[in-house]
C-alpha cells in the first residue's frame, strides 16, 4: 500500500481526486455484496455448527473438518460492522438527513418485522423446542427497541441491530451537518477517543451506551476506509485504520473467551487475530479499489438476500436441528439448511422487502417534507379538462431529489450480534 508522504491541505480534500470521486460515486460494488454475503455465511456456519445446535454428539467428532473454523464464525459480526461504516458514509454522500432516515426505515424494518413474525410463529408450530417469547415480547421486539426496554429478543442476532442503531443515531449528527472529509474524520477522531475513555471508565454507563467501547472501531475503521477510497490514502488515515485493527483486536477478546469456553475443543486465539486481519486486508482491497474487476452479477442478489438471511437462520435452523438432525446426515442437513434459507432470504427480499419499500418511501418522503415545510403536491387542472389531476408543486430551492435506496451496496448489519 502506498502512504502519501504528506496529508493533503483541508480545501483539497473537501473535493475528491478525480479517479476517486469516479470509483466512490459510479456503479454498485459487487466485492462489499461479497463480503456481506461471506460475512452472514461465516455466522450462519458458527450457529449451526459451533454453538447452539443440539446435534446429539460431539461436534468435532461430526464435523471433523469444519468444526474449527466455524468456531471463528461469531467475528462475521466484526466484518458487518466495518462494512457498514463503509457502505453508510458511500449512501449518505450528498444527501439529507431526512434521505439517511428515511433509507434506514426503509432498509432495516420490513424484513425484520417480517422475521420477527415468522420467527415466532416458527417456535410456536414446531413441538419440544424452543418455546416462543411471550405476545408483549413479540410486541416490543417489532419496535427493535427491545433492549434497552428489557424485553428478551425474538431471536438471538437481534442484539447487534441496537448496536447498528446506536451507531446511526449519532453518526446522523455529522449526516446533518452535511458530510466532508473534515467532518467525517473529525467524527472517527472523537468517537475513538471516546471509546478509549469508556474502556478507561467501565462505570460509566451513559458513555458506555454512546461510545460503545466493544465495537466502535470497527465502524470507525469501515468510515476511514472510505475516507480512503473517496479522497485518496494518506498517513493519517492509515494511522487511523491500523489503531482501529489494534484496539479492535482488544475488544474481540472476551467473545472470543466465552466462545473457546463453550465450544468443547481447543480454539487458539491466534485465529481470532488472523481473521480479523483477513478482514482489514479486505476492506483495504476495497478502499484501494483493487476489485474493481469484480462485476459479477450474482453477486448483487447474493448482498439482496444477506439481511433477511441474517435475520431469519438461527432460530428457525436450531428448530429443524433438533427436530432431525439426529436422523439426518449432518452434512447433508447443513446443506440442505442453508440452501432452504437462501432460497427463503430471496424470498423474503422479492415479496417484503422491495414492495415495502416502494410503499414507504413516497410516504418518508412526504412526511419529511412536511417536517420541513416544503408544499405537498396539489391539485391542478389540464388544460381543455375539468378534471383535476395531480402535480407537484414547485417552490423555489426544492429540487432534490427524494429518499432513495443505498447508492451502492445496501447496508447490513448484521453479525451475531448484529451484525447486526
């Protein structure tokens, strides 16, 4: 990788280098919908493999090969989060916080009430497994608030949407402001300072809520490597990235105790830091725009199906695992399981997600719009008719353009903990 020997002055990296702003701001990155979709195979493979199936025997002994390395599965988490740093600052360049609103409604909600129901309903059909959450439960999970309202989760991958949640709260403060290269790195800067004051103050919840010292620097390090991509390397930048490696490095490693603690077999924690290695590497092929060959078009519907994939697999598969899976190859089930889940996801991705979001964006939209008193569209006759018909209507100022999906690849969050 090559460093600049010197940071650009602040009014040059207001603006994009040209080559830059050409890959930042064209086409869809068909190598972060890889990256996604690996991600969510990573967590799929650690729940039905590594933790949580009941398969009756030891699961060394029925996966002798795959057993390790869906131990590490857990950290497609921490790929999800850097990815979502990423993917956030690339859709929200340009636009409104009522477009940033707006697009995470749209993105995160319909699937995920979707999956809530079915989830439910799932437990709830299937004898002798686990027993759906109570209809208060159910209720308070469809408002994806349900942990800091104390209620148990619907499904287990919740909990990383909380932290997604937090994330997009206080980084629409900087979406407000209007994003620039200053502001985003000033953000990365004082949000990292923060997370090390709150693993300096464990007693301090509210900083602890904000900060959250556990997984920030790897949204921190997805925003920096977009920095990257948008406006060139610099030392800076990569001093920021490899803090964020290092202190994440850190953070991973009480996951990593309870995960080596529950699997039954030696987990070295050597992986944990190749891996997350892997990750950074990765994310810097992107940032450097070294997959610019990838424009494979599967991999577009492989990113489509990656959130409602997330959402759908953990419970549902533990469900089928432990009504079959001692009857049942497990190879074969594995197989079978993840292929079903798939084909769901897409489902799920057709039929809910993209009419939901043709329903609810005009709706966002106007809602917005009424927020910040812009005229709705009023009624005005044609010309040689006394019907009248629709027409927007025009005000000075107001040509832009209304919310819209991600530009670029749509945004997961996901991890087990999800990311999620």
């Amino acid at each position: 990788m090559t460093v600049a020997a010197a940071a650009p002055p602040v009014r040059a990296t207001e603006a994009a280098a040209p080559g830059a702003a050409r890959r930042a701001g064209t086409g869809r990155l068909q190598a972060l919908d890889g990256l996604r979709f690996v991600a969510v195979l990573l967590v799929v493979f650690y729940h039905y493999v590594a933790f949580g199936s009941d398969w009756g025997r030891p699961r060394a002994e029925l996966f002798p090969l795959l057993h390790l390395p869906a131990a590490y599965g857990w950290m497609g988490v921490q790929l999800f989060f850097l990815i979502s740093g990423f993917v956030i600052c690339l859709s929200c360049w340009g636009r409104s916080l009522a477009d940033f609103l707006s697009s995470r409604v749209v993105r995160l909600f319909p699937a995920y009430w979707f999956a809530v129901l079915l989830t439910t309903a799932v437990l709830a059909a299937v004898p002798g497994g686990s027993r759906p959450r109570a209809a208060r439960d159910v209720l308070t999970n469809l408002t994806m608030m349900e942990y800091p309202f104390g209620a148990p989760y619907v499904d287990g991958v919740y909990w990383s949407l909380w932290v997604e949640g937090r994330f997009y709260l206080i980084f629409a403060v900087v979406v407000a402001l209007g994003l620039t290269y200053r502001r985003v790195l000033a953000f990365c800067l004082l949000w990292s300072a923060a997370g090390v004051l709150a693993v300096a103050a464990p007693g301090e919840q509210l900083l602890q809520v904000l900060a959250m010292p556990e997984y920030c620097w790897f949204f921190i390090g997805g925003l920096a490597f977009y920095l990257i991509r948008r406006f060139g390397p610099d030392l800076l930048l990569w001093l920021l990235v490899g803090f964020t490696f290092l202190a994440g490095c850190r953070s991973v490693l009480p996951t990593y105790r309870f995960v080596a603690a529950q699997a039954g077999y030696p987990v070295p924690e050597w992986g944990v830091v190749a891996l997350l290695a892997v990750f950074y590497l990765l994310m810097a092929a992107v940032a450097l725009d070294w997959f610019r060959a990838v424009q494979w078009r599967w991999l577009t519907t492989a990113g489509a199906v990656t959130y409602p994939l997330y959402l759908l697999h953990e419970y549902i598969g533990w469900e089928v695992i432990g009504t079959v899976g001692t009857r049942v190859d497990p190879g074969l089930l594995i197989g079978a399981l993840l292929v079903a889940m798939i084909a769901a996801s897409w489902l799920v991705h057709r039929f809910v997600e993209r009419p939901a979001a043709r329903w609810l964006r005009p709706r966002l939209a106007a809602s917005f719009a009424k927020v910040r008193g812009v005229p709705m569209p009023t009624r005005r006759p044609v010309a040689g008719s006394h019907t009248p018909v629709e027409g927007p209507a025009r005000t000075p100022g107001d040509g832009h353009a209304g919310p819209a999906g991600d530009r670029g690849i749509p945004v997961s969050h996901h991890g087990v903990g999800d990311g999620r």
